[in-house]
C-alpha cells in the first residue's frame, strides 16, 4: 500500500530533526533575552508577563512550580529558572543553545521574502539514540 501525505518532511533514518520558522525580529528578541521561547507545536515568543499567564493558564505546570518559579525570577535565580522551564520545554536563548538537546548540531539561517520580510530558520539534527 502506498501513503500520500502531504505537508510533511520525513525521513527514513533514526535521527533527529527540529525546525521553527520565525520573523526576525522575534528571533532577536529572544536572542537579547526580552522573550522567552515555547518549544510546542504551538511555538511562540513571549515576554515574562505573558509568559507566567501561559504557563498558569495553558501548561500543565504544577502550581508549586508555578509560584517556586515566580519567586526565583523575582530573587535573580535566573538559572534556576531556566532549568525549571526547560522541563516543559520553554527557554531563553542561552537556555535552548545549552540544555536542549546540547549533544546536537545546531544551525541557524535568514532569507528575505519577495515582499521584503526577514524570516529566520533554526534548529537542531544529529543522532538522539
């Protein structure tokens, strides 16, 4: 039998692929640390604020983490906080370059559509045996 998908990339080997498509000047955000990256299907950029709302709101986020969260951001435990919410896959910049999956390759790249919008491509491959 022979299947016919459309829209998507697949391979035939064990190794692993991850792409996010974003507009430049929300990929610069989170690269000078003003937003924070949810690593979902849903991907998307948020400051802080709105952050803390999704994560209550969307995330299946224990309250305690929630509030432990809260108050080591407050305190400057910026690390901390990283580490917490890398575990629901949300990360600043720093964070996703070191913590997700840091034993793949990483790549990054820009084109410009005709229209004259900057589009930035990025992600990780490699083997995750």
């Amino acid at each position: 039998m022979i299947q016919i998908r459309r829209n998507v990339f697949e391979t035939n080997s064990s190794s692993t692929h991850s792409i996010t498509m974003c507009m430049k000047k929300d990929y610069e955000l989170w690269r000078k640390g003003k937003v924070w990256f949810i690593d979902r299907y849903d991907a998307e950029f948020l400051p802080w604020d709105e952050l803390i709302e999704y994560i209550t709101k969307r995330q299946h986020v224990d309250i305690d983490d929630i509030e432990t969260i809260k108050r080591d951001y407050a305190d400057g435990y910026i690390e901390r906080v990283e580490d917490m919410l890398a575990d629901y896959d949300i990360f600043t910049y720093s964070s996703w370059m070191d913590k997700k999956k840091p034993e793949l390759e990483r790549f990054t790249d820009e084109f410009t559509t005709p229209n004259g919008e900057t589009i930035m491509s990025f992600g990780y491959y490699g083997d995750d045996y």
